[in-house]
C-alpha cells in the first residue's frame, strides 16, 4: 500500500512538473521530440577554427548505474545509465572531448521520494552540496555541462560547481534533462554564476525520451560546428 502511494506520489509530481512545463523557459526552447527538429536556439559558436579548442563534458546525475531508481519517471535509466549520463555519453561520442562526472560527495538516497525531499531541502536551506570531480574544468576551453531540472531550478550542486570554477572568457554549453519544465529558466541561473562566459542557450531533452533522443543531439552539436 506504502509502495502506491509514494508511486502515486511520484506521479502527481511529474504531471505537476509537465504542467508547468514552460514556466520557466527563457523561450529559446530546443526540440527534442520523436520528429527530431532541428534546435533552434543555439547560434554556430565552435565553427572549424574553434574545432581544437579543448572541450570538457561533465554531468552530474544523481543516479548511477547502481543507485537509479529504475521504477521511477523521476529517475529515468537508458541501458544501465541514467538520462543525463546517457546523452554525456552519446555527445561524447561526436565530440573530440573529455568527459566527467561530478560526484557527489554525499549520495543521494532511495526511494525516488527521500532523494526528492533532500534535494528539496537543499534548495530551501540555499545549501551547497559538494562534489568530487576527476578534472580541472578550468583547463578547458568549452564546457558541456548536462545536468536534470530540480524543483524547477539547477540542482544546488550545480550552483556550487558553477560557484567553485572560473569560466571567464571560456564557452559553456548546456543541456538539461527535464520532465516538462524544458530548461527551467537554468541557462540564464548560469549566465548569472558566469557572467564572463559565453554561455549559449542549450538543448532540453525529456529524461524519458532519452533513448530516443540521438538525432536531436547531432543536430544540436552540428549547428555548434561539431
Ligand atoms: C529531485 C527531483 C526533482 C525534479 N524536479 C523536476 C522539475 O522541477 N521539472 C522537471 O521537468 N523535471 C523534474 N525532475 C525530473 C528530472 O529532471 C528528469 O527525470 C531527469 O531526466 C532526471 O535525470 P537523471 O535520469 O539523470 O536523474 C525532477 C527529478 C528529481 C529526482
């Protein structure tokens, strides 16, 4: 009974998050439909000269191959890897770059709705969880970074990653997962922690449609000259 109610649970709060799915758009949105349009937002920023700049992708998921909640929309998995951990790695196979995870340093936990409360909480406190990273993200030129809408906003992780590194003069490239809040308004939450990078309007792409989500990703990396 316990188990259907939280499943319950779990799922108004994805509706919910469909619902308000373009509330926090800056408007530049990105198809990642079935149809696989072509992104529209991003303007070609890595065209041929740019090709030997130095590219970082880094991700962070709170779900890895051994903790996802695989019953869980909230928590999506493709194979063994999760939403974003999946798109790191399809974009790193078109991509001359090196790849990351940011790790954090404090797991989150099972069910869906304990890690749902700690991530609320850490929004609500302003809270910056930290996180072990292989990289210094600071020798890069460009930075792809992916990460999954949280209550609407960056995941306070992400924040302090942001808040932890220089970007200055360097380009970065996002790309959220979502359940219907698209970018959640983040790209311009980055453009605030970075206002000396360029920071380009990215690409959104549903968590459950991940698996199906490769074309919208060549598109997205050709119009970025890749
Ligand atoms: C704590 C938490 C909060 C979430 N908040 C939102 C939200 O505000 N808007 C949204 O569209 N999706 C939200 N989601 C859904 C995730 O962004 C989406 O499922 C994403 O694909 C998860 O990425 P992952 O599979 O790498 O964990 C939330 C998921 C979790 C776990």
């Amino acid at each position: 009974m316990k188990k259907i109610i939280a499943m319950l649970l779990v799922l108004a709060m994805l509706l919910s998050f469909a619902a308000c799915g373009n509330s926090g758009n800056t408007g530049n949105e990105t198809n990642d439909n079935e149809n696989n349009e072509a992104a529209p937002v991003t303007e070609p920023e890595n065209g041929t000269e740019d090709a030997a700049k130095k590219v970082l992708i880094v991700y962070f998921s709170p779900a890895n191959s051994d903790t996802a909640d695989a019953v869980s929309m909230a928590t999506p998995k493709v194979g063994n890897a999760s939403s974003t951990e999946y798109i790191a790695k399809l974009i790193g196979e078109k991509v001359d770059a090196d790849m990351a995870a940011i790790v954090p340093a404090e797991a989150y936990p099972l069910p869906y709705n304990d890690a749902a409360d700690k991530a609320k909480k850490e929004q609500d406190n302003n809270e910056r969880p930290t996180f072990t990273l292989d990289v210094n993200p600071e020798d890069y030129d460009v930075i792809i970074v992916g990460y999954p809408i949280w209550w609407y906003h960056l995941p306070m992780i992400i924040r302090n990653f942001f808040e932890t590194y220089d970007f200055s003069g360097k380009t970065i490239i996002p790309y959220t997962m979502h359940a219907g809040s698209r970018d959640g308004g983040t790209w311009n939450e980055i453009k605030e922690l970075e206002p000396e990078a360029s920071v380009l309007d990215g690409l959104a792409i549903s968590g459950e449609r991940a698996s199906k989500a490769e074309k919208s990703v060549s598109d997205w990396l050709k119009d970025l000259g890749y």
